[in-house]
C-alpha cells in the first residue's frame, strides 16, 4: 500500500482461495486489458470472459497472453459451455480448452435445462484435466429455486469435482441470489450458509450494495463475482472499510 493504515483487515494474499474477486471482461480490446491490468491486475484473481464473448473476440490469444502474463487465470463463461452442450459438442468443448490452454472452465445451466446428475457428470470428467467453477441458479427470473435445492446442488457439484460453486446473479445482479430491484434474497442466503462453508463459494454481486452486502456479512475475505473492470479498485476499498458504505465496519470505535 502507498501509506501506513491502522485498523485495516488482513486480506488474503495471492494466489488467493478465498477473498477472490472475479472480473468480468464483457469484450475488454487488448489495450484496455493492459490499462486495466495496470490498476486493477493486483486485485483481480481471476477473469471471466462473459458469456460466449470469446468466439466473436478479434485477438483472443493476444489478450489471454496479457492476463497469463499478469498471472491471472482465465475462463470462458459457462454460457459458452451450454452452447456446445445444446449442440451435442461436449468432446469439441473439451478440445477448444485445450487449444487456448484454459486452466478453468465454468459448468452451468442458466439458460439449458441440464438434469443435475448430468451436469455433476460434465463436472466429474472435466475436472480430471480443469479446475471447475459450476454456477448454480437460473437465468430466467421467473424460475425460483427452493433454498434446499440450492444446497444440494451445490453439495452435489463440490462433491463430483468442483473448486467452487458460484451464486447465480447475471451481470446485472437481478436474478438468482438476487430480486428483480438488485435487493439480495438474504434468507436464502442465509439457509445456504448453514450448510455450505462460505470459501466453497463464489456469490456474483455486480452492484456496489450487494458487494457491501456481503463484505459485512461475510467479511473482508468473502469471495465476489461479476466485477466490472473498473469497479475492481472500488471493490478493494470497501473490502478495506475505505468507502463510506464500510467505514465503520472494520473500526474499533
């Protein structure tokens, strides 16, 4: 840091497994790759190329060299996955991952029904050759998932190979883990964390109250998604109790 703080959390250091903070890169040119990597490289851990954005990329393997350079992970959003899986491409997928050198991959079934034993299936084979992340949750705002069914999914999905299971939200944080306002649906998540360990989880808050949220709920440490690039910094600050928002939370007034 640039100046001595006292009361400031500890945060976990890189290669981090908890306090993550996944970055949505929504179609970022290399250049404004670099400049955020300039910034925001420090506090990113890992990096979601959103949705099915990667096959209409012009130079994707010069970006995805940039954040290899920078020693943050990548991976292709699950959206991509349901697309070759719609299509009966499962073996084609597996050898796109290969061909770009992807050491994770996202498993989910926002937007294709998957049968959940199918879907731990894809998770139990990828896993061999990846680290899986699989999204739990629907994309359909009108499809309310009961919270028992939220945890034995995500039980089921830890339990045939995945690293962590990640909280549905979108990029806009109206679905999922979330009401159509943004507002979170806290009993769920409450009932979720009585049976789910807090560092199995990656919960996609994309708006700055949901980040709050969870950063006074779970901590400095918790692990958040769906980040723009140029909320990174902001992020870090509220994980630090440097915003408004968490400016008392971390004090011992």
């Amino acid at each position: 840091m640039n100046y001595h703080l006292s009361q400031i959390p500890d945060r976990a250091v890189k290669p981090r497994t908890e306090g993550m903070t996944m970055v949505m890169d929504k179609g970022l040119s290399t250049r404004e790759a670099e400049d955020f990597l300039t910034m925001g490289g420090p506090y990113a851990d890992i990096i979601k190329l959103g949705w099915a954005t990667s096959y209409v990329s012009p130079n994707l393997n010069e970006k995805l060299a940039l954040y290899r350079e920078a020693n943050i992970p990548c991976y292709f959003g699950g959206t991509l996955f349901e697309v070759f899986i719609a299509r009966g491409m499962f073996e084609e997928y597996r050898k796109v991952l290969a061909q770009f050198k992807m050491e994770y991959v996202e498993v989910s079934d926002g937007s294709l029904e998957i049968p959940h034993d199918q879907k731990c299936e894809y998770i139990r084979i990828l896993s061999k050759d990846f680290k899986v992340l699989s999204e739990v949750g629907s994309k359909d705002a009108e499809k309310i998932i009961a919270p028992y069914k939220w945890i034995a999914m995500m039980k089921g999905e830890l339990e045939a190979g995945s690293v962590k299971v990640i909280a549905e939200a979108r990029e806009a944080g109206n679905v999922g883990i979330f009401r159509g306002t943004g507002e979170v649906r806290s009993g769920l998540i409450d009932e979720i964390l009585t049976q789910v360990a807090p560092e199995q989880i990656l919960w996609e808050a994309p708006q700055k109250a949901q980040q709050t949220w969870f950063v006074k709920l779970l901590g400095a440490n918790v692990n958040l998604g769906n980040i723009a690039p140029n909320d990174v910094i902001p992020l870090e600050t509220l994980r630090l109790g440097l915003r408004s928002d968490t400016f008392d939370h971390f004090l011992n007034l």
